[in-house]
C-alpha cells in the first residue's frame, strides 16, 4: 500500500506520487497561477507538479517558484535553452516519476474532480491507456464559449474565430475492443486532439515516440497510442480550454507555427505534413494489434490520404486559402452579430 504523506503546506505528498503532471510553459505568466490552483485544488491528492520553464522573460519564474515554495508537490525546472515546446513537452514526460503522466497548458484549467474521475476509469480497467473528459471552451478571461446553434458544436470566439469540434465524443469510438475502430476514430474523427492533455498510462506513453518536430505530432502521438489500447472518456466538461491571441493555433502562418514547435525548424510545412503520413502509416503496423487489426488501420490511412478533398485542402492550407476563407466566414459572423445586437 502506498503511504501518503502530510507535507508542511498541509497538501498530501508522496516520495513515488502516483500521477506526475508536466506543465511545460513559455512566457504564461498571464494565466499560469490560475492553471496552478486548478490543478492544486484537485479532490485527488496523490500527485506532482512538473513546471518546465522554456527560458521566460516575463514573470513566469517567479509565480512558478512561488508555487513551488508553498506546495511541496510543485517542482520547478528552468531550461537551459529554448529548443520549441515539443522538446518541452517531450522533457516533463522524462522528469516524470508517477505511473500516470498528464500534460497541462499553462492557459487551461480543469474541474476539482478530473483526475479523481479519470483515475478511477484507469486503476479499474488496465485495458485503458488514457482517460480525458469533454471539453469546454473558454474565453481569454474564463466564460464558457457557447454554441453558434444548438447542437451545432460550432463555436465563434472573441478573436473573431470560428471553431468546429467535430463529433461529439460519445460518437467516436475511442474505447472500441478493436484497434483499428479506436484508429479510425483518431485518424478520420477527430479534428482537436484535446485528448493529448489526458491522464496517460505512463508506461504505454512511453512505448509511443512522444511529440514530433513537426506542429500536428499530437495526433499521431495518439493514432500510435490507440493501437496498443482504449481512451475513455467522461461524458462531462471537466476540461477547460482557453482561446486567446498568444496561442499557437493563433500564428497567421505555417512556419510560425511550425517555430512554435521547434525553434531550429528549417523543413517546409509540406514537408512535415509527409512526415506526418509516413508517421500514421508506421502507427497502423505497430502496437499489440492482431495482424488483421493493423491491415484494417493500414486502409484507414490509404484512404485517408487518397481522398481528393485531403489533398486539396493540405494545398489550400499551404497556400493560404484556407486561413482567408476562414477569416472572411469569421468576418461576416461578427457583421451578422453586430448587425443583430441591440
């Protein structure tokens, strides 16, 4: 049985804690304190904080140390060099000493009982490798964003973007006994990997490459995660993600983001997006899967890049045409609200 300490701050604390949360952070300062209490005011105790510091100049440091000073569970690394968030990312998981790992934004917050739900899911099934709820999304100062219509899962945000979700989560079939459903559901179903800010099974994480050079390695993280066993999620908003200008998804242009994501980046976003196929297509032969699971995963990526529409939409994307065209439907839905409005 594991023995639970009492530390001085009063909060509970182990020498081996049972979930280790990575919070790899540049410039947060704006919304790092908020993120920290919400993870600190979690009905489950039995945890770490990882705070990885991609070399700051703002007042990310010191809110950091703050923390780390009143809570024992709270540990604070300073990077000696800013190599992008992937590298940062893929660090926290390397500094991890629980069995469970969680990665968390330094600009998102989740409820009290998130981890306590999902560890529950996790130590009563070890078929599970990862467990996340819904999601809610936030605006820059916290307000749910609510629907353009109801059941739409379409959702506008005050810096004038339109945000689609997809489907809803209880109809992709993440926690299917069968491989290639679960791959399926990442692969062709799922457009926001939220999912990548659950709890993990550490142990299966690991037997993934992690986070790639490349802005969008966090799908193929979990295609290469669903082959080797099942997510649930709580059918509740216990996830708050936050929408703000200093996002990444916020950079007008491919190569900003691609930066974002590893500062030595010199490779073109095409580039990487071949990377990404050739990755997916490794993902589909890999894992535990029955032979006939990881053939079926195989066709899933055949016919996920053969699509016209795929291709056409990856030119749009690299052209640009994309961004205008979601700009230009942004615009006439802000003139429609102001037209509307009293």
């Amino acid at each position: 049985m594991k023995v639970v300490h009492q530390s001085r701050s009063g909060a509970n604390s182990t020498d081996s804690p049972r979930v280790s949360i990575g919070l790899p952070v540049y410039n947060g300062d704006k919304f790092l304190a908020e993120a920290l209490n919400s993870l600190l005011a979690q009905t489950y105790t039995d945890f770490e904080i990882i705070v990885a510091d991609n070399c700051s100049t703002d007042q990310t440091a010191a809110i950091a140390q703050r923390y780390a000073k009143q809570d024992s569970r709270v540990r604070y690394v300073r990077r000696t060099e800013n190599q992008g968030a992937v590298e940062n990312f893929n660090f926290v998981v390397s500094q991890a000493r629980g069995e469970y790992f969680k990665w968390a934004a330094h600009d998102d917050l989740i409820a009290p009982t998130y981890l306590e739900r999902c560890m529950s899911i996790l130590e009563a099934d070890e078929s599970v490798v990862l467990c996340h709820s819904d999601t809610q999304l936030i605006s820059q100062d916290g307000t749910p964003l609510a629907p353009l219509e109801d059941g739409s899962n379409h959702f506008f945000d005050e810096l004038g973007r339109i945000i689609y979700l997809g489907k809803d989560s209880q109809d992709r079939r993440f926690n299917s006994a069968r491989a290639s459903e679960r791959f399926r559901a990442i692969i062709l179903e799922t457009d926001w990997v939220f999912e990548i800010f659950g709890v993990f099974r550490k142990e299966a994480l690991e037997r993934t490459g992690l986070l790639d050079r490349f802005y969008g390695s966090d799908k193929l993280l979990l295609a290469q995660l669903v082959m080797l066993g099942r997510i649930i999620l709580v059918q509740e908003p216990l996830f708050l993600n936050r929408r703000h200008a200093d996002q990444s998804m916020s950079r007008a242009t491919i190569e900003g983001q691609e930066v974002w994501v590893d500062t030595r980046a010199k490779q073109s976003g095409l580039m990487h997006r071949l990377r990404r196929m050739r990755g997916f297509t490794s993902a589909a032969l890999s894992g535990k899967a029955p032979l006939r699971e990881r053939i079926a995963s195989l066709n899933i990526v055949v016919g996920y890049y053969v699509r016209f529409k795929r291709w056409h939409d990856m030119l749009e994307e690299l052209s640009g045409l994309r961004m205008r065209r979601i700009s230009k439907k942004a615009s006439l839905r802000m003139q429609q609200l102001e037209d509307t409005s009293p």
